[in-house]
C-alpha cells in the first residue's frame, strides 16, 4: 500500500491588532517554524482554501486576494473584535468554560506536556527562544509528571 503524503506550505503572516495591516512573517525569528500537524487539520485548511476559492469568483472585481484561510467573504481580513465573538458563540454552543484565544495556546502546551511530550518539543511548537522559558511557564505542570513517571517507572 503506498502511503501519501501532503505537503502544505502555508505563508506566514500577522495581522495587526486593530485588524487593519497584514504583516509577512512572524515577530520573532523563532517564530518561523515548522510545526507538523496531523491529518484532520490539513483536511481543515484545505476545505478553507476551497471555500475562499469558491468565494473569489462570487465577489468579483472586489475581491482583495491576500491569501488568507480565514477572511471574509471579498478577501480583506477578518477583524480580530468578530473572529473573537465568533469564538464566543462556539464556546456558548459547546456550553465550555469562556476562554481567551491566547488560552489555547496555553491549554495545547499544558496537554502536550502531561502527555508525557518532552519539553523541548512543546517550547519548537510554541516558539519559545528556549526550552528554559517553556519549563519556567509551565513548571506547574511537571510536579504532578514526575509523580506519574516516578509510578511508571516503578511498575516497569
């Protein structure tokens, strides 16, 4: 059985707060990164990319191409204020504790670490300039790992 794989080459850019300039590239150098992600969310964003491409055509000349998986439905971006609300009616919908955006950050990083992925992993997906800042913000979490690990090993 051959095994495919897809490749997606995103480009990166920043939207500024007030939602009126995109930027290319990232803040910080160590903000450029590859950060492998699995299958279901490359179908995700390809399924984005489909529906912008369907869009494109409807909006005519007006129609601002700047390469966004997220924008609205002429191409300009979305502004941070409604992509926000938007979150908020999910949460709502899913009847989950209101979170801010930047909490999934945190949340993806507390997840991966009491799962046992090594630190220096979760500070490559984070973007940190060292694993030293991902220990120092998440250090809460490892007392309850080394427990853990201190069980496994024992029971190994």
């Amino acid at each position: 059985m051959s095994q495919i794989v897809l490749q997606l080459i995103l480009r990166l850019q920043t939207l500024s707060h007030d939602g009126k300039k995109i930027r290319t590239g990232a803040k910080t150098a160590s903000g450029t990164r590859l950060v492998s992600v699995d299958d279901k969310i490359i179908k995700e964003i390809q399924k984005r990319k489909r529906v912008v491409a369907a869009e494109k055509p409807k909006a005519g000349g007006v129609y601002q191409d700047n390469d966004l998986i997220i924008a609205t439905s002429v191409g300009t971006p979305v502004t941070p204020r409604n992509l926000l609300r938007t979150f908020y009616r999910y949460m709502e919908k899913l009847e989950i504790p209101k979170i801010t955006v930047h909490d999934l950050r945190h949340t993806h990083a507390t997840l991966l670490l009491k799962q046992g992925v090594h630190p220096k992993i979760v500070q490559e997906r984070l973007g940190h300039a060292s694993v030293k800042i991902t220990i120092d913000l998440y250090s809460h979490v490892l007392p309850n790992m080394q427990k853990e690990t201190a069980e496994r090993f024992g029971d190994f």
